[in-house]
C-alpha cells in the first residue's frame, strides 16, 4: 500500500514503508506509473520541500539520514543524529530543522550540509517553525517545549501534568474521601 507524503509539481511522493516512490505524469490515474523507486533502510517518517531551491527531504528513521532529491533524482543522503522522527522547513532561510529523537537534538540542515547540531530536552517529538519570526519550537515528550531561534536554545517552556490532563486508570493524585454508609436511625 502506497501513501501519499508529498506532492511536488508533477512529482508524486508515496511512501512504501522503506522506500521513496517517485511519480511522474498522471496522478490521477487508475495505475500511475512509478518512475523510480529510492529505498531507505529504514522508515520513512517525515517529507519536506523547499519551493525555492527544489529540493526534497525525507527522514529515514532507522537509516540515521536525510535523502535529499532534486527534480526527482537523489542526491545525497546526510547523516543525521538518531531516529530522526520529524522535520520542518524554514522559508526565510532555507534551513531544515531535523527532530533525532534518540539523540536529544535538532540537526539544522541548509542545502545538503548539516550547519549545526542543537541539544534539546528529552526524547523530541515534533518540530514546528514559525515563518514569521523563524523561532523553532521543539516538542520534548513530557518535559516540555524547546524555543529556538537560529542556532540557539533561547527558551524551554515546561509543561505540566495539567495540560496534558489525567488518563481514567491513573490513581488520583490525592486519596479521595471514602463513602460514607447511610446508618440506621432509631425509631424510637
């Protein structure tokens, strides 16, 4: 089964678990025809494209890399931290900030170049930018989320218990009063 991770002109992204397929022509139609096929070693776990300079990235989880495609054709791969679950593009400046959740960090990727490597809180998640200011804003599993802003860690906003609430089979926090039993009253 195929599914769908990006489009890109006339260039179909699909994912097949461990590999890129690339398709031209027709999407649309009932058998679309795959032009090339790039396999991965790994999952497949996050696309992003840049419209300006017509590359492509895809995240190969288990691959500890970042293929890089141009016009359809792969280019490089780069070697990110480990697992690297999500990314997001910066259109100001081009630069593709890569989520490696097992290595606690942020690889920031400009062109085909790792430019940097940031240190983050435990186990990142996701990764979103805003393309208004550039700040980078770093989902940190329980710990919290982590605020940058080009090359640096500029803020770490915890987060509580509160925000993500209580699941139903978590004990309460504090004991709760036991029931009362009604008593009998006497009749007389």
């Amino acid at each position: 089964m195929h599914r769908l991770l990006a489009r890109v002109g006339s260039v179909v992204i699909l994912g097949l678990f461990s590999a890129v397929a690339l398709q031209s022509g027709n999407p649309a139609a009932a058998s679309p025809e795959v032009s090339d096929t790039y396999k991965s070693s790994g999952t497949l776990t996050s696309v992003a494209h840049d419209p300006a300079t017509g590359l492509l990235y895809a995240a190969d989880l288990n691959g500890d890399t970042l293929s890089v495609f141009r016009n359809g054709v792969l280019t490089t791969k780069v070697v990110v931290g480990q697992y690297p679950a999500a990314m997001a593009l910066d259109p100001r400046t081009h630069s593709v900030y890569v989520i490696n959740s097992v290595s606690d960090s942020v690889s920031v990727i400009n062109g085909t170049t790792v430019t940097t490597t940031i240190p983050v809180e435990y186990q990142p998640m996701d990764v979103a930018v805003d393309p208004a200011t550039g700040k980078v804003y770093v989902a940190n599993g329980l710990t919290g989320v982590t605020v940058i802003e080009g090359i640096r860690v500029t803020a770490t906003i915890p987060v509580t218990a509160a925000i993500y609430g209580r699941s139903p089979w978590t004990p309460p926090l504090t004991p709760s009063p036991r029931p009362t039993t009604p008593t009998a009253k006497s009749l007389s």
